[in-house]
C-alpha cells in the first residue's frame, strides 16, 4: 500500500470513530470553567468541594496542563458580582461549566441556553426554574441537589431533641430565593405538631440577622435553625458567634458550620456531591447531554455534634443523638 493510501485510511477510520473517543484524543484540550459563590475567601469549604472535584476528575483521566483546563471563578453571594464573574467565565469559550447551586447556576442559565452546566449542590432546581424535572432536566442545565425539602422539618425535631423545652425558634432564611422561602415553609408546617412557635429572620446582612436574634432572645426557652442559602453562609461566623453569645440552641443545615464551632448539623456530604458532580462532567465531555441525565437527589445524610461548644453553652447532648451521631467534635 502506497504511503498517500494508507494515511488515506487512517484519516478515514478516525473520521468513523464515535466522538466521544476524538475527544479523548490527548492533542485535545478540555477547558471547564468553575463558578461558586465564596463568601469567605480561601474558605475550606468551598476549596474542599473544588479539590473533590479535581481529584475525581483526575481518576477519571482529566489531568490538567495535558488535557484539561480549569478555569476557576470565586464571586462573593451578591448579583452583580456573579453576574460579572458569569460574563468573564463564559467569555473564555469553556465547553461546560460546573456551578455551586442555585445562587450561582441561575444567573448562568440566563446567560447561556447551550454550555453544558452541572450544579454540584443545589436547594429545589425545579422550584428554581433551572430544569424541567428531576428525570428529565430538559435544557443544557442538571447536577445534584443538596437535599429534599422534607429535610428541614428534621431540623426543627433535632432541635426539640436538643432543647426540649423550645418554644420559639428563629430561622434564618433568605427570601429572595425560592429555597429560602421552601425551607421555611416545610419547617413551619411542623411547627405546630412540635408546639414551637417559629420566626424568619432575613439575611440581607448582619445588621439584619442581629435585630432578628435579638428578637427571639427576648422570649424564654429561644432556640435557632439556620437553613441553606448562599447569603445565609456568608454570614456564618457572624452567626455562630450570636448564637453563642445569646447561649442559643443552633441546627444548621451542613457540617461546615459545625466544625467552626456551631453546635449541631445535618445535611448531605457536600464533598461525596462535589465527586459526583464531576462523574457528570465526564460523561457530558464524553458525549452526554446535560437534558438527558437526571438530577440526583443525595442518598446519606451526616449528623454532627461540636461537644465543645455544647459545653461551653452549658446544653446536654441526649445519649440517643450523640449515638446517631457520624461525628462528635470534641
């Protein structure tokens, strides 16, 4: 065979093979772009959720500076600054973008009906209009979501189980998003049936947060749910410290809180989410679309305790929790 024939042949045989392997082809480069709403820069807990990803990513054959490149955007929880993140990310051309949940996959959305997107956590994506249903997400948006409604009202319950003799419960939501608002009805549904009387607290910014607690410990036996929320974490510390200062019962919604001195939390493993997020990733890379893979709800739930703090708050942990407990802080 004459050399012109064979190359002939070997241009006509790559041409045939199916366009998921073309993409694996090493002289390839993948550009993924990464949007989440840090509201604490260099926070653990967002970084940990982007090395997750990273780390998936590589066992997955995505190795940066040979076949992958990751272009990572941190916006504080605020509109105009994604939105201005969502315009720089996007003006690098990337062939799918990954997104930390509602706050950020939102505005992305609006700006682009055709980049893949994978939200790695996201609170009710239907309710939020980022897809048309969970088995059937429908556009160029699906992921995972952080947990079902029904999970707030176990807030409520842990908290009576902590503090049996709660009466009046603030919760600290944001109500500019359909999340915040769905978490404080689920927990207000149950309220009744728990004999506690519960009040929204906004989270527009601390001064806001701190008139609300300030009401709540005006009543006796007070005690305080923190829901989900991007602009509710970005008063996190802020939070933890009222609620110690006011010697207020807390539940929030993820460990995070807890292992900067919150006294309690249940919630998904982000982190197991962010390792899931990025086996989304490879698949859409790999040939899949986004409109046929169904957003998937977390299957384990993690309770934590921070012993330290329930001492130094003077509150007695129930043996029957403590035993339920994934991890105790001490």
């Amino acid at each position: 065979m004459q050399r012109r024939e064979f190359i002939g042949l070997i241009g006509g045989i790559a041409a045939c093979w199916p366009l998921a392997a073309r993409a694996q082809q090493p002289d390839r480069v993948r550009r993924i772009g990464i949007l989440v709403a840090e509201a604490v820069e260099g926070d653990p807990y967002y970084e940990g959720r982007l090395g997750a990803i990273r780390e998936k990513l590589r066992a997955l054959g995505w190795i940066e500076g040979q076949n992958l490149k990751l272009d990572i955007h941190r916006a504080a929880p605020k509109a105009a600054d994604i939105r201005r993140h969502v315009d720089e990310l996007l003006a690098g051309r990337p062939d799918i973008v990954v997104t930390s949940g509602v706050t950020t996959t939102g505005p992305m959305l609006q700006a682009t009906n055709t980049v893949p997107i994978v939200f790695m956590a996201a609170v009710d994506p239907v309710g939020a209009g980022l897809v048309e249903s969970l088995s059937h997400p429908g556009g160029n948006a699906t992921g995972f979501m952080q947990f079902d409604y029904s999970l707030s009202g176990k807030w409520l319950e842990i908290l009576k189980q902590v503090s049996p003799t709660v009466a009046r419960a603030g919760i600290i939501r944001d109500a500019a998003i359909t999340s915040g608002i769905g978490q404080f009805a689920v927990i207000q549904s149950v309220a009744g049936s728990l004999g506690v009387d519960v009040v929204p607290i906004g989270s527009r910014d601390g001064r806001e947060i701190e008139i609300g607690i300030g009401k709540i410990t005006r009543s006796p036996n007070a005690g305080l749910i923190v829901t989900s929320g991007a602009a509710v974490y970005g008063n996190r510390d802020f939070i933890i410290k009222l609620a110690g200062q006011y010697g207020l019962p807390a539940v929030y919604g993820h460990r995070s809180w807890v292992d900067h001195g919150g006294l309690i939390s249940y919630g998904p493993d982000l982190l197991a989410l962010s390792r899931l997020a990025a086996g989304y990733v490879d698949r859409i890379l790999r040939g899949e679309k986004p409109a046929e893979l169904p957003v998937q709800a977390p299957t384990n739930y993690e309770l934590v305790v921070n012993l330290k703090t329930a001492k130094a708050m003077g509150v007695t942990i129930p043996p029957a929790l403590l035993a339920r407990a994934d991890e105790v802080v001490e």
